[in-house]
C-alpha cells in the first residue's frame, strides 16, 4: 500500500514538475475577433490586421468599484508573406498570446481579392484554433485594416458590428450574404464561386478611429454593408448592388425576409411586401450535350404596406399582388444571373450541381466551366404567395393615397 | 482464479465501441471519398462473415482463445511462432490506435502537450484495466456505451438543428461508380474496422450465455455498421465531398461548423471525447488480446501481470511506428494492402480450410497436439 | 486470545450460555459458597462501584443469597418488583437448600422473561454486563440469571441524517433491541429472520443480521456469515467499522448503505438484501449495496412515481454537477477557451483581469475554504454555526470578489457544487465524491478535458472493479429481476411491485410481508395484513 501511494505520488509530482503544457490562464490571452488581410501594394507580403477585444471595457467591467473608460478595441498589424508568421511577428507588439478561437470575422482587402484568396485561407483551414464558421467580407474602397479600425456605436468592436449587420441585414433585408470560411471554401475547391459581401466606410477613416467617433448622436464614420461580389476562378472581379444583389441571395436559397415594393397601377405610390418564406432551387440537366440551368423559387409574403387602393376582399386585386411579387423576383434573379454570367461568376452553385447530377459530363468539361457558365441559358421560374395582409384589411384611404401603414 | 464471464450485452457493447472506435472519427475508405458512407455497408457482410468465421472456431475449441486453436489445427511447431506473430501483430494495431487519439488530441488542442504525456495518460488507463481484468473491461464498456450513444445522439441532433447538414451533397449516390464504392469497401474498410474484430477471439471463451454469441454479435455489427455509415454521411452531407476528403479528421471538422441558437458553439470536445473512449476500448480489447495470447503461449499463471509489459510496448509503438502523422497513415494504407490481410483474412481461412480437412479425413488431429 | 463469536439464540440480545470462557482465569465454575462468589466476582470487575451486590435470605430455610446487578444499565423497578420482591417476600419453597432451591427459583419465583441458568464465570460476567440480574445461592455452584435490561436509552426519534417530508418518522436508537423491533413492526412475516453475532475480543459487542428467508439469495447470507465470523477485531466502535471490516476491496467508495431509518431497512429487506445491527450505533447496514441505490432515497417511497423518478434525476445531475462542477470550469477557462460562447468569454475575462492566481489554484483556494466552512459549521454548536456561515458567506463571498482576489464566476461555480453536492441522500456517498472531485480538479488542471477523461475513465474503471458482497458494484440489476432494475434506476409505482421470490418456501410469504410493510400507515388496514402474513 505504501509503495502504491509512492509510485502515485511521484506520477503526481512529475506532472507537476512538467507543468500543465497547454494551460493558458484567460488574462495572458489577447481574444481575436476580427482579422483582416491586406495585400501591401508592390510588394508580395500581407499586412495581416489583428482586432482585438478588451475584456474590462467590453462588457463595462467594473473592478475595486471604479469603472473603466478604455477603447474596448484594439487592432494591431503585421507584414509578412505568410499568415503565419505576420501572426508570429504580431506578438512583438502584443502583450499576450493571440487567440484565435474566437474570430468572427474576416476582411479582406478589395485589393487582394483581385488577386485571389486561396492561398490565404489554407491558414484558416489548418489551423486547429480558427472556426470555419468566421464570416467573411470585402473590404472596399478602403483597407481592411482600416475597416476593423473604426470604432462603432452599439457594439464593442467594428468585428462584431459588422457580424451584426450582416445577421440582421441578411434576414430581414436581403441584399447581402452571410458568407462563412467554411463555404467559401468548399466553394472555390468544388468548382463554384464566392459570394463575399462588401463592406465599405462612410465618412472619414481616420475620425472613426478615435474614441470621439462616438461623441455624436450621428457618429461622423460609419461602416455600411454594400453589394456581393463576383468572383471569377477565385478572383474577385466585380460587384453586385442593390437589387441585382438581392437576386443573387434569392439565388442562392439565403433568402429569409425581404421587402419587396412595387408600384401601385395608377401612381408613383406604392405597394410593399414583405417576403417572409422563400425555398430555392437550382437543378442542372444535360440537354444536346450542354447543360441547361434552372432556378425555381417559391416564395410567401404579407401585405405590409399600401399607399394606393389594395382590397384584400377581391381576389383579384390579390392574385394582382401575387404577380407582381413573382414578376418582381424574377427579374432581380434575372438581373443577378446576367450580372454574374457577363463576369463569368458561377456565384450559385451551377458547377457543384452539374457535378453532382452529371459526373460524367462534368468530367468532361470542368476546365472550361466558368466560359460554359456565361453562355448557359438559365431558367427562372417563380412561384409567389401573399398569405396575409397584416392587422387591416382594406387600405384606411379608400381614394387618393394618403399615408397609411398598417402593422404587421 | 474464477472464470470471469461477459454478458450477451458485455458483448454487444464492447463490439460496438470497438467498432466505432477509431472509425467514427478517421476517414475511412480513402478512395471513395463520397460514398464511403455506402462503401461501409457494403462491407458490412464481410465483416458478418469474419465473425461468423471466429464464432465457428469458438464453437469448434469452446475453451481457447485464438493461440490455442490455432496451435491446435497447425500443431504446435507452427502454431506457436504464429501466435506469437498475431500477439505481436496485436501490440502493434493497439499503438496504432493509441497514435491516432494521441495525435488528434494534439493537432486539436493539446499542441504544447509532449506526445509522451497524452500516450501515458491513455496508456496507464488501459493497462489499469487490463490488469482489472475483462470483468471489469467489458463492465466499463456496458456503462460507456451508454454514454457514446448520448454523445452521438446530442452532437447529431446538434448538427441537425443547426441546418448545416446539406443532403445534396451525398449525390450522386454512385459517385464515380460502384467500382470505386466496392473497391474501397474492399479491402479497406471490410479490413478496418470489420476484420479486426478477430481480437475478438480472445473474449469469446469467456461469454456466459455463448448460444447468443452469434446473434448479438452481429446485431452489434449491424448496429455499429448503420451508426457509423450515418455518421460519416453527416460528416460529407456538412462539409462537402472535397474537405471530407482532405480532413484529417473529418467528423471534428464538421463538428466545428455546428452553431445552435448562438449558444452552443464548438462541440469539438464531445468529438474529442468519443475517440478517447473509443480508441481506449479498441486499443485495449487489442492489448488484452495481446495478453491473453501471450498468456497462453509462454503459459503465464497470472494474465493480469503481463499487462505492464504488454502495455509499455504497445505505448513504444505508438511512439516509434512512424515520425509523422502523414507517414503513419501512409504505414497504414501501405500495411492494408500487404501486411494486414495476411492476419486479418489469409491466416484464419488457411486455419478453417485446415481444420475442415482435418475434420473430415480423421479426428486424430483435433485431439491431438 | 479472542472470543470466537457464536451465533446466538434468535432474540440477539442476551449472550448466549454457549460461550465458552477460554480465559484460563476464568475457566473455573462458580463455587458453592456464597462469599467466595461474591469475593470473586468483585475482584473481577475491579470493585466498580455500579455493581451492585444485594444480599438476602430466602425460602422457608431462610438461604443465604445474593443477587448481583449493574446500576444504570437495568431496570431498577424489574430488578426491584420481579426479583428482589418475589426472591424475599413470595418464595414459599419448603425443599431443602441446595439444587432444587434453585430450581424453584427459576421455576417459580422469577417472573421476567429470560432466565439463564449459568455454570461459568464467563457466562455470567457477560450477562452481568449486558443487564442481567445474577442471583447466587449459597451452597449452589450455579449462578441463575434473569434479564433485567433497562436503563436510560434515547427514546425513538427523528432520523436526524436522513430527514424525509412525508413518510415515517421515527428513527434508530442506540439500543439493538429497538432497532430490530421497529424493523420487525414494520415486517410482520414468520420469514424474517434474525441471526445473532458477537464480535470483539476484548469488548464484545452484538451484530445481529436481518433477512426474509425465501427473498434474500442465500448465498448472500452465508457470505455474509462467514465473514463475520472471521473478523477478529478487540472492540467494535460502532457499524462504519464493521462497514470496513466487511468491505470487499480497499476503496473509497461505500460498498455498504447506513441508515437510521427503519422503513428503509424494510423496504430493503424485501428487495432482498440483508441488513446489519450493530449494538450501540442508530446507523443500520444494508448490503448487497450498489452504487446506483445510494441515489435513492426513502422519499422515494413516499412519493408519486413521477415525482420521485424526477427527483431521482435531478439527483444524477446533481451527482454530475458535484463530481465534475469545478474541474470543467477549470478545464474550459485554462485549455478550451474555443468553447466558452463569446460573449460568456469576454465576460470571463474581464473578472479574471484581476484575480492573481491561476484559475486552478483559484478553485482549489475556494472549494477548500468551502469545505472548511462546511465542517466547521457541522462541528460547531448550533448557535455559532451559523455565525460561521456568515463569516463564509459574507467574507469569502462578497469580500474576495469585491477585492478582485475571486472572480465571481468561481464563486459561483463553487457554490453550485456545494449545494449539489448535498443534493446525495447517502452521506458517506458525499464524502467520497468530494474527494474524488478535488482529484479531478486535479486532472482537469493538468491535461483539461483529457484529463478529465482520462480521470474518469480511471474512477469509473475502478467502480466496476468493485463489488459489495459479491454483487458487482455498477450494476443495475439487483435483486437480478427486470424489475430490479427498473426499481433502481426509476421508481417504479408500487401497484406493480411484486416481490422477487427465490424459491418455493418463501414464496407463499413474500407477498404478504410486503404488503404489510407497505400499509404501515394505516393501522387498521395493517391489522389485516398482518393476520394474512400469518
């Protein structure tokens, strides 16, 4: 018995003595939540943007009684021509190791993105700590670098604004996509293409850096989502805006809410509907040796708004409605899919599904796919239903369109 | 000592863990990366049959375990070497096991971690439990099956509540056509996991009630087949054909993916979690077969006692086999299509063919030697 | 040099005439005269006060006699009413002194219920001791014993280690004899048996086992016998000895359950498996014990099914919360960061900012304080108990966190695990899961979740090794029925129950003897029972 508890006690002491390896006490982290990628122009490194959070001001700690006023947003930059290392080099000028864990955010510089982003995302892959989940933006008109230095209202860090944004946007408007790691590269390894929103600065990028960015009810620098790129063989190539944008997330089967509004038949006033379910599908068949797309969308939506005469009463005045939201969609899926077709951007999946439905075919043609792409005729087909019409039946202006609004 | 007995749902129990041991969470099937969800089943006779073969023999020497029958059919002058060979074999597969928790374990999380330390942890845990006994192993394993079957339950229903799951990833249903599904179902997986269930042939002396030995068996079999087959069709249904195929782990890459209501976040520890208890009981039921056959040929009175040995060799292995994680696997492909089918398939139907020709042309052999 | 304990006549109270003296000093009879006894008898005991030497005449002959008893452990007015009154005042024996004076004594002039005639000085010191009253005639190498135990005891009380809102209140005393007739009220079958023990060398004390022949294995009762009759122990200082004593393996677990209640001993009885008095101690034994029973509780019994299988839930969770509480609060705020939601991570961390130690040292720091203040509180007097919860509550709780020395999150993971932890019903339960949980912290501190694993993996291992009398410890089948376990891991409703009858003897009983102690409540319904058990 003595000798058992002697052989414990030395295993004891010996995983003492080694210490505990991977132990990391959480004050000797640095919690990473946005990165950003640079491409430093004429030259072939990366500037690679760290933001980081802090804890005490972040969630307004309050310690010993005295509360704390720092920037609960720091970003720190290295340049290196691999991630890794400017990673490694970052530490120089951080105090505490780098975590990673839990990074939601990626941005990436418009810059780089012209050139490709594969080979900077083999680091997001392999590593153990990085989420695939991470979203993934654009930077544009400015450097990502810059965007994760703004200092936003609401939210402690411009990373998490900006995951808020695009989680709001996303459901409830619709013109932007929440893209993660993960399928970004499952998309550009199976054959398909990126859709990567974009981000943007409004107002001046150096004012938003300070801490007096949030002195004003308006705040003078804000970050605003804007269009869905186009890429082309893993290059960023162009941009879609505004309801092209949003045929693209129809096509895409990301479609959770949006507003769709249309003009009455009489004026300049209009109807809005709020799209509250929408399924898409894409299908492939090989017809005469080339493949032929399509895209079929069923969707239901709610009276949300009307300026003019709507009588929900009259089934005719409802089919009218249901028209017109399907005709509304078709053509923002048209406009995207020619949109991407010009750039030769299978930003919705064709390839994946032509693989999948016609491997052999596939096989035969996988290289020149994108080409393939731009010259496929695509189908749309949209089926649309107004359920309900909010807390009123007929409009309150039974003549001229004052302003009304029912609830919803 | 009392004969130890395993119950018929001892049995069942640890045939499942073993089977989805390591399984569960390497890619299996290499070549049909897609349908190896498929290849799985279609291997699955195989694996009846390599049971049924080891429940034959078990029936034939009711009271020996793989080193005593096959001393018996071949006669001692052959058979012992040969045992020896498959206790060697077994050390061998258990230090691969133990590389392969090991190295998942640091590739995940424990990067700072020496190797040393994480195979002695795992390896101290299983020589304890070898030295227990197979009483005490296969309790554990009754009890840990329960646990494995609410860990797979919450990670699945995880992974569906988080809407990653993306069925049209799994067509085409051939893939690249079932050439290449059969192909991968065999030899590789009808040899891992479903030939190894030879290590099996150590415990089924010790079954209770052995009129059951063959139903449950291989209901545990089919049991484990189908779990395994929807877990790795989750895995290609959520991360898609060409990272599964890529992924050193692929049910802990599609694991990470999974987000529930913004709350539940990185289940990769119940990942984790079922290699450790998987590959524990694999690795360990291989040891003990390695114990057990080693026990019998240098005719050990106490099996118990050459648990430490068996033990620290099976931890060397795993140390030693190979310097990287890439070139074990590559060992591993490589020992599949050479080494391994010689232990797995050639030598037990040698062994039947021998032992039905000395069944027919005079009983002189069976009681003899 | 020890007394070989013997199995006694089925009362179990008074040592039997069966033990042998084997002191060479005592070896010898008694002799005929009076004083020599009497001389002898007072040099034995070392001339203590409490005993009590009465010397008087009786019969026609006027026969010098003397009765002995020790004061304080027999019932002065039995001693005065039926042996000293009846021995002076109503012996009419006109036979002449000697052996048949006697006779007429124990024939006619002692009206209690046990009387012994005794021939050796072991005999009748052990009756002495244990409350008999030793009646000596001169001229007679014979001693006569009648029992006169009494004395001052604890009167029957609530259970004060296991407490239940519904349900039966009255709990064991130190006395054996109380203890197996609270049982034997509750289990009014001619099956119950009882067989009596003595064990300790030096001061022997009564064992005494319990079971319902024809429910019990019997391969459990001759276990079960036979190692207690191998223990060689100088004195038993009550059941957690003999709980030791009887325990199959080293561990620290509990193979066997105690309890201070009576209907619980009953209830386990007709589960079959057998209990063990012990004289002197309110905590019964029950064994067969499985790890799994020590998470029900009478209330169980007391209670809806639904209710009692969902407490019984909340038990196991409370079980998990205890054993693994601070060692994967530890594990996930020193390796898998990764796992902790962000927003819970930020938060973390802003009150980790200032806390100076590690998080491991942190946990140990606050959970041993809690254990100290646990016990301090369990020792103290009543009153200044809960000056000591003050203290802790107030100093350790707000102050450390306040001071930034604690986080608050610790203090409320510690919190959580203490109150878990006294979510167990069984309390020595309790005690080994608070060792094994500050080990896992351990473990959790060195490897994380791995460790934790790893660590359980090891504990769990080493569970399954262990059995209680026999029966695998981990296992969920005892009595081994389908019901069995259906009645361990959930209560099943007691409409259903049926006993486990293992053979044709018992069988006719079984049933009976459940019901009966089933119906305890109500009086008049148990009356009827209880003629059925008949």
């Amino acid at each position: 018995m003595t000798k058992r508890i002697c052989i414990l006690l030395l295993m004891f002491q010996f995983l003492l003595v080694t210490g505990c390896w991977n132990s990391r006490e959480l004050r000797d982290l640095a919690i990473v939540v946005g990165i950003g990628v640079d491409r430093i122009e004429g030259s072939d490194q990366y500037r690679v943007s760290f933001q980081l959070v802090n804890p005490r001001a972040a969630t307004g700690g309050k310690v010993g009684g005295s509360s704390i006023s720092e920037i609960p947003n720091i970003v720190f930059t290295s340049d290196d021509h691999s991630m890794f290392s400017a990673l490694r080099k970052t530490t120089q000028k951080v105090p505490r190791q780098l975590f990673f864990a839990h990074s939601q955010l990626l941005v990436i510089g418009e810059s780089l993105a012209k050139e490709g982003v594969s080979d900077v995302l083999d680091f997001f892959e392999r590593s153990h700590e990085m989420r695939l989940n991470t979203s993934v933006v654009i930077a544009r008109g400015a450097s990502a670098e810059s965007i994760l230095k703004v200092i936003t209202p609401l939210s402690p860090t411009s990373a998490t604004a900006i995951i808020g944004r695009l989680k709001v946007a996303t459901d409830v408007w619709a013109h932007n996509v929440n893209e993660d790691i993960g399928s970004v590269i499952k998309k550009l390894a199976g054959g398909g293409e990126p859709a990567i929103s974009g981000i943007r600065i409004l107002g001046s990028p150096t004012q938003g850096r300070a801490k007096s960015n949030l002195d004003y009810s308006k705040p003078p620098t804000i970050l605003e989502l804007k269009g869905v790129s186009l890429f082309s063989e893993g290059k960023l190539v162009g941009w879609v805006e505004g309801k092209s944008a949003r045929g693209v997330v129809w096509a895409l089967n990301q479609m959770k809410s949006t507003n769709v509004s249309f003009p009455c038949e009489d004026g300049e006033k209009g109807v809005s509907i709020e799209v509250i379910r929408s399924f898409t599908k894409i299908r492939s068949r090989i017809v005469d040796g080339s493949p032929r797309l399509s895209v079929k969308v069923k969707e239901e939506g709610s009276l949300s708004e009307a300026q003019c005469k709507v009588d929900p009463g009259s089934n005719e005045d409802m089919m009218k409605l249901r028209r017109h939201l399907a005709e509304e969609t078709k053509a923002e899926i048209r406009m995207a899919l020619k949109a991407a077709q010009a750039k030769k951007s299978d930003i919705f999946g064709f390839a994946a599904e032509v693989k999948r439905t016609s491997p052999k075919y596939w096989k035969t043609i996988e290289g020149d796919w994108p080409s393939i792409f731009a010259d496929c005729e695509i189908d749309v087909d949209v089926e649309a239903y107004v359920r309900r019409t909010g807390m009123r039946t007929k409009s309150l202006m039974k003549t001229n369109g004052a302003r009304t609004s029912s609830s919803d | 000592m009392r004969t130890p007995f395993i119950s018929p749902t001892q049995l069942f129990a640890m045939i499942i863990l073993f089977e989805l041991g390591t399984a569960l969470v390497l890619p299996i099937g290499l070549s049909s990366a897609q349908n190896s969800w498929l290849s799985i089943l279609l291997a699955l006779p195989g694996g009846i049959l390599v049971y049924l073969l080891f429940t034959y023999f078990n029936k034939q020497y009711p009271s020996m375990i793989l080193s005593g029958y096959i001393r018996q059919i071949v006669g001692s002058y052959l058979g012992w070497p040969l045992a020896l060979f498959y206790a060697v074999y077994f050390i061998y597969i258990s230090g691969r096991n133990l590389r392969e928790v090991g190295d998942l374990l640091i590739t995940t999380s424990y990067d700072q971690t020496p190797i040393v330390i994480v195979h002695a942890a795992i390896m101290g845990t299983s020589m304890y439990m070898i030295y227990k006994g197979i009483q005490v192993l296969f309790r554990l394993g009754e009890i840990y099956l329960v646990f494995i079957l609410v860990l797979g339950l919450l990670s699945n229903l995880a992974v569906a509540l988080s809407g990653a799951i993306e069925i049209r990833n799994l067509l085409p249903v051939w893939g690249e056509g079932i050439g290449v599904t059969l192909r991968s179902a065999y030899p590789n997986i009808f040899l891992f996991p479903f030939a190894e269930l030879i290590a099996f042939s150590a415990f089924l002396p010790y079954l209770a009630q052995r009129q059951y030995a063959r139903r449950i068996g291989i209901l545990a079999i089919l049991v484990s087949t189908v779990m395994l087959s929807i877990t790795h069709a989750m895995e290609i249904s959520v991360i898609g054909e060409d990272m599964y195929s890529r992924a050193t782990f692929p049910l802990f890459t599609a694991i990470t993916t999974v987000e529930v209501a913004e709350f539940v976040e990185r289940l990769d520890a119940l990942v984790i979690l079922a290699l450790i208890i998987g590959v524990f009981f694999k690795m360990t039921v291989y040891a003990y077969a390695a114990t057990a056959i080693a026990a019998d040929i240098f005719k050990a009175a106490e099996p118990n006692r050459l648990a430490v040995p068996i033990g620290v060799s099976v931890f060397f292995v795993s140390m030693m086999s190979a310097w990287s994680f890439p070139e074990h696997g590559l060992e591993g492909a490589k020992s599949f299509l050479t080494v391994q089918p010689i232990f797995l398939v050639y030598i037990p139907i040698l062994l039947l063919l021998v032992h039905l020709m000395k069944k027919r042309f005079g009983h002189r052999g069976i009681t003899s030697g | 040099m020890f007394v070989r304990p013997s199995r006694l006549q089925p009362d179990g109270d008074a040592p039997g005439p069966g033990a042998a003296g084997q002191r060479a000093y005592l070896a010898q009879a008694p002799s005929a005269q009076l004083e020599d006894n009497l001389a002898y008898l007072k040099a034995e005991l070392g001339g203590s006060p409490d005993i009590v030497f009465r010397r008087i005449q009786i019969g026609a002959a006027q026969t010098k006699a003397a009765a002995v008893y020790t004061d304080g452990i027999t019932d002065k007015q039995t001693v005065n009413e039926f042996i000293l009154r009846t021995l002076m005042l109503e012996l009419d024996s006109s036979a002449e002194p000697g052996r048949s004076l006697l006779h007429d004594i124990n024939l006619h002039a002692l009206p209690v219920g046990d009387v012994r005639v005794l021939t050796d000085w072991d005999g009748i010191l052990l009756c002495l001791l244990s409350g008999h009253t030793i009646i000596f005639v001169d001229g007679t190498a014979e001693a006569i014993s009648g029992d006169t135990k009494g004395g001052e005891y604890r009167a029957i009380e609530e259970p004060s280690s296991q407490v239940v809102i519904r349900g039966p209140k009255d709990g064991f005393t130190e006395s054996i004899g109380t203890n197996v007739a609270l049982v034997r009220r509750r289990l009014r079958s001619p099956n119950l048996r009882l067989e009596a023990f003595r064990l300790g060398a030096k001061s022997p004390s009564n064992v005494a086992i319990m079971y319902v022949q024809g429910i019990v294995e019997d391969k459990y009762v001759l276990e079960l016998s036979s190692r207690l009759s191998r223990i060689q122990v100088d004195a038993l200082s009550g059941s957690e000895q003999l709980e030791e004593l009887l325990a199959d393996q080293k561990t620290p677990f509990p193979t066997t359950m105690n309890t201070e209640r009576p209907d619980m001993v009953s209830n386990s009885l007709l589960d079959g498996r057998i209990s063990i008095f012990v004289d002197g101690t309110p905590f019964v034994l029950i064994a067969p014990f499985t790890f799994f029973m020590g998470f029900q509780s009478a209330e169980d019994y007391y209670q809806r099914p639904e209710a009692a299988f969902a407490i019984m839930m909340l038990r196991y969770a409370a079980l998990i919360i205890a054993l693994f509480g601070p060692s994967i609060y530890i594990a996930a705020i020193t390796f898998h960061h990764e796992m902790i939601p962000t927003p819970l991570l930020l938060s973390l961390a802003a009150q980790r900012e200032t806390v100076p130690f590690p998080a491991f040292l942190e946990a140990f720091l606050m959970e041993f304080t809690f254990e100290v203040i646990r016990e301090a509180g369990i020792r103290m007097p009543r009153a200044i108990g809960q000056a000591v919860s003050i203290v802790g509550a107030l100093v350790l709780g707000q102050a450390a966190v306040e001071a930034g020395i604690i986080s608050s999150a610790m203090v409320i993971v510690v919190a959580i695990t203490g109150i878990s932890s006294f979510a167990n019903p069984s309390y020595n339960m309790a005690t080994t899961i608070r060792i094994v949980r500050f080990t896992m912290m351990v473990a959790a501190a060195i490897l994380g979740f791995y460790g934790i694993a790893i660590f359980s993996l090891v504990i769990i291992g080493h569970m399954c090794g262990l059995s209680s009398l026999t029966v695998p410890y981990m296992s969920l089948k005892f009595p081994y029925t389908p019901e069995g376990e259906r009645r361990t891991v959930y209560r099943i409703p007691l409409a259903t129950r049926r006993s486990a009858e293992r053979n044709n003897e018992g069988a006719a009983v079984g049933l009976g003897a459940r019901d009966a102690a089933l119906a305890d409540k109500t009086a008049s319904q148990t009356e009827q029972e209880g003629k059925d058990a008949q």
